[in-house]
C-alpha cells in the first residue's frame, strides 16, 4: 500500500498537470472536462500497478516525467478518436516509467502521439524475405517513426492496462528509447554496452531458437530492436516469469529501468 501523503502528493502534481494541458489544448479544441485531484490520483493507481515498485525518488522523477511529457508532446486523435485527459495521463504515465533513470529526458525527440480506435492499415513499403512489395496494406497496433512520432490504437492501449501480455505503449517507447543515439539497434544510450551486448545477443539467439517461447513474443526474433521492445514488454507486463524464465534479461532491464517487476 501507498503512504496517503505520497497518495496525496502524486494527486496534487496530477492536478496541475492536467491543468496545464487542458489549457495547452483549449486553443485547438472544445474544453475537456477536468479530473479532481483524487480522481487523478486514483486512476494513476489503478491503471498503473508499477508504481507501487517505485521508492519517494522515482516517484518525484516520475510525476517531473510526467508533466515534460504533456508539456511538449501533442496528443492527436486519429479516425474520430477524441482525446481525453485521462487518456494523455495514462499513456504519459506509462512512457514515463520508461525515462526514470537520474539523468534520463523525456524522449526529446518526440513530437507528436497519434490514437486511433483501435488497431490501423499502412501500406507497406518495405520488400519482404523475397524482395516483394504487399499490395494489401497491413494492420498495424503501433508504430514509432524515428524518434519523432508514435502511433497507439488505443483498445491494445487499454487492454495492456487490463494485464494483456501485449503492451504497444512500453513497446514503442522503447523504440524512440532505441532510436536516441540514432542506431536503432536494440541498445539505448548506454556508458558501457558490454553486459548489455551479451546478455542482448544472447538472448536473442536463444528466442531465435526456441519453437515455442513460454514469456517472449516470437515477433522478437524479427530483430534486435524489436526484441528490445518485446523484452521490454515481457519485463512490464510479465515480470515474475520473465524473471523466473530468463533471469539475465530481467536483471538487465531491472537495472535498466531502475525497479523491480517480478
């Protein structure tokens, strides 16, 4: 259980930063009803387990996170979607538990995060194994577009908030994570990359290998980076059989992202 005073300290800070993004928005659109500070608080604590694994440090990191986020990053609906205050805050809570390293920014590059509805076409652009073009556009929950833009269909946003193993919000923020040292590699901006590269590479033979994985998604196997983004997923949606399977790569991200998830 929480402590009231840190209950109440995170409701605070919550409050003032839907202020400042509902007053950020009022310029482009119609007035959003406001939340109350308990109402914030609360929905913070109820969608986001995670933070009860944080300490008063990381808390305080993650409400300043939290606000840069909303402060510089434009929210935009996509195919009638209507963006509400509770929908920045969640998805702003969730990419910050990705940036609470001392030192870490909140995702500079970033612009833009577009919602759809629910899952979304693109056309494919990219050549296949056999060097073929698809002419049938595919369907698609997430996307980040080299550090500038992530795009979420929000029903696969909401069911990771329910426990789906899938979560295309922490899988994408890994992604612009991976893309600010410009390589895109499945290694984010690190003092020294040998532990990472061998437990990383490691790994990611091994899920390269297996026929049927019990915690990764095979669609890890597509790459480093997205292994990056599909361990990062298990980490946070799956941490105590991660932990249990690959203990490794839950130490890795452990000490990475700074909490435990097991």
């Amino acid at each position: 259980m929480i402590l009231l005073n840190s209950l109440i300290g995170l409701a605070a800070l919550v409050a003032a930063i839907l202020f400042i993004a509902g007053r950020r928005e009022r310029a482009r659109r119609e007035p959003l009803p406001q939340s109350s500070p308990l109402d914030a608080g609360d929905l913070l604590e109820d969608r986001l387990p995670w933070l009860a694994r944080l300490d008063i440090e990381q808390r305080a990191r993650f409400g300043e996170q939290v606000q840069r986020f909303l402060r510089h990053k434009r929210f935009i609906g996509c195919a009638g979607m209507e963006i509400t205050d509770e929908m920045r805050l969640l998805v702003a809570g969730m990419a910050s538990l990705l940036v609470l390293r001392p030192g870490a920014a909140a995702f500079p590059k970033l612009k833009e995060v577009l919602i759809y509805p629910g899952p979304f076409r693109v056309p494919v652009t990219e050549p296949d194994e056999l060097g073929l073009v698809p002419d049938e556009p595919e369907e698609r929950i997430g996307e980040s577009w080299q550090g500038d833009r992530v795009v979420l269909s929000w029903q696969d946003v909401e069911a990771a908030l329910d426990g789906d193993a899938v979560n295309v919000v922490v899988h994408e923020f890994a992604h612009q994570l991976d893309d600010e040292n410009g390589a895109g590699d499945g290694a984010p901006s690190l003092a020294d990359y040998t532990e990472w590269a061998q437990v990383m590479q490691s790994e990611f033979d091994r899920l390269r290998r297996l026929r049927r994985p019990r915690v990764l998604d095979p669609y890890g196997a597509e790459s480093p980076a997205e292994f990056f983004g599909v361990a990062s997923e298990a980490f946070f949606q799956r941490g105590a059989d991660l932990a249990h399977h690959h203990r490794r790569l839950y130490e890795l991200l452990r000490d990475y992202y700074g909490f435990e998830t097991a």
